[in-house]
C-alpha cells in the first residue's frame, strides 16, 4: 500500500505535479535560487567581516544577514508584486503579498516578455515552474542588490540606520528599477535590454552605494591611512562563494535550464577569470608584486561586468 502512495505521488496526474510542470526547469531554478542566496549568505557575510579592520567585522557581517532577512520578509509582503506585477504606473507594480497559495501554486508569469502577438492579443511568456520558485529567485537578487550596496557604508554606518535604510530602498528604490525593465514598464518597452542585472542591479546598487558614501561621510583618518582586512583566508572563502554563487546568477536568467544558460554560466566564469589574471598583472606592473586584495576586486570586476550580456 505504501509502494502504491509512493508510485502515486510522482506521477503527472498527481496534485504537485500539473501538466505544464518540467520537472528540469524547476530543479535548476530552485538550485540557481541558492547559489545566488549562498553568495549573499555565508558569501558577502564572510566576505565583508573579513576584509574590513577587526572592530567593524561583527557590524560588517550583521548589516548583511540582516539585509537578507529583511529584504525577504518585504518581498513576500509588497515587494514582489511592486516590482513583477499588474501595472499601476509606467515605473510601479500594484503592490500586494505574494504568499496566497493560489497564487504561489499556479504557473509562473515573467511580464517583461509581454507583447502584442497575432490577431491583437497579448502574448507573455509562462516559465514551466510555478510562481513560488520565481518569487524566490527574484528575492534572492533584490537581496544581493542591498548586500552589495551595504559595500559602500561597511565601517561608517550604524546598524540602526541600515536597518531603517533596507525596506526604505527596497521599496522606494529596487522595485522602481526592477518593474521598469523586467517588470513589463517603460524602459522595456523603449527596447532596454538587461540581461541578468546590470541596470537593475549593479548600477541601482553602484549608484545608490556612491550616493550613500557621500551622504554618511568618510572614515576617519587614522582608518583612512591603514585598512588591512582583518582575516585573509576567510575573505578568499567569502570570495570563492560569491565566484561559484554567480553560477546560478547569471545561469538562471533565462528562467530555463537551456543553452542560453550554459553558456552564460561558461561566460561567467571565463570573464571572472580573465579580470581576475589582469588585475592581479596590473599589480605586479605597478606595484612590483601581486595582490590577494587585488585579486579579489579583479574577480568581482569580471563578475559584474559580464552580467548584463553573459548570455
């Protein structure tokens, strides 16, 4: 009888598993969802405790694992539908929660492909997954997005201030860029094409993080003169997970385990490698020796810089 539950169970008529399910698909996408998760924790947690001074490594590594969480909890609650759903202005997503079950059971929408198809009617492409692994692939990036700004503030920020900061972006920020150009709004359909992250994330964290810095002012300068990185070994551990972790960034783009997605994973990892050698060759030309420091801004470079076209 127990044989017969078991058999019952992964068959295609069975509850979970409807007919447009590929059961491909959802797999990678759920395993890319936690490489891109694993880059921001452990990956960035041990990366930014690591390569500050000793006294701000615990408030480094705390702003990042509380950016993770929190950028979680608004995303289920409001952020996901501001940035991924119905429109409620040519920039903004009606917001609402993404956590009924009808909704998180029935098969994944992406808006931005939405277009006039034959005979007047609006086409949209439906990923073979349902809306729960797109919701949580999506969250993933909105938290790295806050994680990587956080690079800019580590050692001058309070706690308390980045802890009002995260929903505040996230919410006022993130979905804006998120919704106008994989969310079906204006700059999609002015033609921009954003493969994996450039504009939404990269250049929405670059720009924010620069804009931060001002605002909060430099470090003193007696941490201005001297700024070793307090544990090497962890920092290069903290580095590895981000490398491997862009993997599943940069490979789930496609929303289908295709080979779109291997290539870009192939790209991925060529580019972080390639920026990585120059760095570290730059350092030997200019400086008489190479750098593990170096060597990890060089990796971090390629990584970003493929994203928008690795595909």
């Amino acid at each position: 009888m127990a044989a017969e539950q078991i058999a019952y169970t992964v068959k295609e008529f069975a509850p979970a598993v409807p007919g447009w399910l590929n059961k491909g698909d959802n797999a990678w996408q759920m395993t890319a969802s936690t490489l891109v998760g694993i880059q921001s924790m452990p990956g960035l947690v041990i990366l930014y405790a690591s390569i500050v001074k000793k006294k701000w490594a615990v408030n480094s590594a705390f702003m990042a694992l509380y950016a993770f969480a929190a950028v979680l909890i608004c995303w289920v609650l409001l952020c996901y539908r501001m940035a991924f759903g119905d429109e409620l202005l040519p920039f903004w997503g009606k917001g609402a929660p993404a956590l009924g079950q009808k909704y998180l059971l029935g098969r994944a929408k992406v808006p931005e492909s939405k277009h006039r198809g034959y005979n007047d009617v609006d086409d949209i492409t439906e990923p073979l997954y349902p809306m729960a692994t797109l919701v949580y692939f999506q969250f993933t990036f909105a938290a790295i997005t806050l994680i990587l700004l956080a690079g800019s503030v580590l050692g001058r920020m309070n706690i308390r201030a980045w802890m009002a900061f995260v929903p505040l972006w996230l919410i006022f920020s993130y979905t804006v860029g998120a919704f106008s150009l994989w969310g079906g709004g204006f700059l999609y359909h002015w033609g921009v094409i954003d493969y994996s992250g450039g504009y939404v994330i990269h250049l929405s964290s670059g720009i924010a993080g620069l804009t931060a810095a001002y605002w909060v002012g430099p470090r003193l300068k007696c941490d201005r003169e001297r700024f070793p990185p307090n544990n090497v070994l962890l920092m290069l551990a903290g580095a590895g997970l981000l490398w491997m972790g862009w993997s599943g960034f940069n490979g789930g783009a496609p929303y289908a385990a295709n080979i779109d997605s291997s290539i870009a994973v192939l790209n991925t990892n060529v580019c972080a490698a390639t920026s990585l050698l120059v760095w570290t060759s730059l350092d030997v030309v200019f400086f008489g020796k190479p750098s593990v420091v170096g060597a990890v801004q060089g990796m971090m470079t390629g990584l970003a810089c493929i994203t928008p076209g690795a595909g």
